[in-house]
C-alpha cells in the first residue's frame, strides 16, 4: 500500500521504524530481532536505508522485499543518486516495482566514504528531485523525501533550503520526513516556514532514541543536528552508564514524542539502528497515554506550533 494512502487513511497518527542493511552475521541476529520485537507494535510502514557504491544496495531491496514478505508489514525502499549512472537507477527501480514494493524514498545521498565533496556520477543524477521526478515519471509508486528542520547543511539560507524541498514536493514527493532533532521547536517553527512556502504534504518527524552518546555525537556531526546544551549536559553525565543513558535516553525521547503527537504532528518516525529494545518502550508509552487524542483532526497537515 502507497504510505501517502496510509496516512490519509490511518486514524490517528503514523509509526514508522527505519533499518539499514547489516554487514555482519551479529548484524543480521540484531536485524531479525528488531523486526520480530517491533513487529508486534504494528507500525504503519518500515524504511531500509541504501549504501553507496553498491556496500549494500542489492541487501536494501532483499530487506524491504522480505519485511513486506515475510512479516507482513509495509516496507520503503531507500534510493540515492550516489555512484550510479541513470540507467543503473532505474535498473534498481524496475526490481522494487517488480518485488511489489509501493514505495522509494528518494535521496541525493552523502558522499562516499572518504570523500568530503558531493559529486554527480557522469551520467546519473544529481539532486534528489531530479531522482523523485524520474520515479514519479515512470513507476506507479508512492515517492517520499527527506527534510532538514535546522536546514540542510550545504544550504545557504533556509529560503535556499525551502526553494529546494518545494522543488522535491513539486517534482512528485507525496510525504516528507525530517532529520533527526531534539528541540520541538525546531520542528514546528520550520514546518510553519515549510507551509508558508506553499509545501502542502504530510511532514514526519524523525526521532532518534539516545542510547550511546559517542555514537550520537558522531552522527549528528555528520547530519548538522544540533544537541541543545541541557541535553548534552545529561547524556555526557551518564557516557559511563549505558543503563543510565539507555533510561534517560528513552524518558528524553518518549516526552519528545508526546509533545509532537500531542501538538498536531503526523506520526513518528523511529531511527532504531536495528535495535529494538529503546524503540519498543518508546512506542508502547505512547500507545498507552494516547497523546494526540484531543489535538487537532488526524491527518497530515494538522502541525501546530501553539
């Protein structure tokens, strides 16, 4: 089923959970875990992220078909314009849409490992609505792309930023989902911004639970997340104690998405590094406290920054 669908049709909000191919058999155990574990929470849809230069693209369209397969749940297929020729795009499209697969979410993509410059492969793609454009021109699947509540990092302003993702809105992305970030603020001031520019689909927030603080710092230096100085102080007081950090990180995050819920947002999407254990409490809080019953209509454009 096309997630623009589900969105309109689910009552209440959406709950999404990203995977990204294992490299390792430990990998693959954590991924099968995951999926049992959070299977059972009856998310909305599942996405499989895409490595570049072939590291794991043959492995994303082997996932989304087996999760959509074999455990019932509707998957996304990630898909970037890194190291690949337009043809050799569309040779991965013709597999999902032949897999039965409803759905891309397309990207420009990150420079490959050990490359700090984005550069377009001759013959390929070289911004992300360009690639949204191609699937919404010659497949009959459900396009969704990617935003940057802080800005994207290589934008020079964030009118710049809005210009663009108008650009990917226009060019056949049915849904947006954000980088990760954790001051709701930042969210809700941008999707006002976003609105104003005239971008009218359903915006996801993106969510990550703090379980390892070197590992966030990591990966928020290379998105451009910011981490606000009173979390930062927390986590850093706990980097000793991954029980700790794994309960403050879960308490951070399940009041983070009840203020999102609770204030208008449209789901949550989970970025769980295949592993269940943060998501799932997480989730199951918020199933239990309900806090979008009594915010504004369900549905996707319902975000409000009172």
């Amino acid at each position: 089923m096309r997630i623009d669908e589900i969105i309109e049709t689910t009552d209440g909000p959406v709950f999404s959970f990203e995977f990204f191919p294992p490299k390792t058999p430990e990998g693959e155990e954590n991924l099968r875990t995951a999926l049992e574990t959070l299977r059972d929470l009856e998310p909305s849809f599942v996405s499989v992220t895409y490595g570049a230069l072939g590291t794991t693209r043959e492995r994303t369209v082997e996932i989304v078909t087996s999760i959509k397969r074999d455990y019932g749940v509707e998957a996304m297929a990630h898909l970037t314009c890194v190291g690949a020729t337009r043809e050799e795009v569309r040779g991965v499209l013709d597999e999902v849409a032949a897999a039965g697969i409803d759905n891309v979410l397309a990207l420009r993509g990150d420079p490959p490992q050990g490359e700090t410059e984005w550069r377009k492969t001759d013959g390929g793609l070289e911004f992300s609505a360009e690639l949204a454009a191609l699937v919404d021109e010659h497949y009959d699947l459900c396009v969704g792309a990617a935003c940057f509540p802080e800005v994207h990092p290589e934008a020079p302003s964030l009118e710049h930023d809005l210009r663009y993702l108008r650009e990917k809105v226009d060019s056949g992305a049915r849904f947006l989902i954000t980088q990760l970030f954790f001051d709701n603020s930042h969210y809700f001031d941008w999707v006002a911004e976003a609105r104003a520019a005239g971008v009218e689909v359903p915006i996801i927030p993106g969510i990550i639970p703090v379980t390892n603080f070197q590992q966030l710092k990591r990966i928020t230096s290379l998105c451009g997340a910011s981490i606000p100085p009173a979390l930062h102080d927390e986590l850093e007081a706990r980097e000793d104690s991954p029980e700790a950090m794994l309960e403050f990180g879960v308490a951070y995050a399940t009041l983070q998405c009840a203020d999102l819920l609770r204030r208008g947002a449209p789901g949550i999407h989970f970025y769980t590094l295949n592993r269940s254990p943060a998501t799932r409490a997480i989730l199951s809080a918020l199933k239990v406290l309900r806090p979008w019953a009594g915010a504004a209509e369900p549905g996707g454009l319902r975000e409000t920054a009172s």
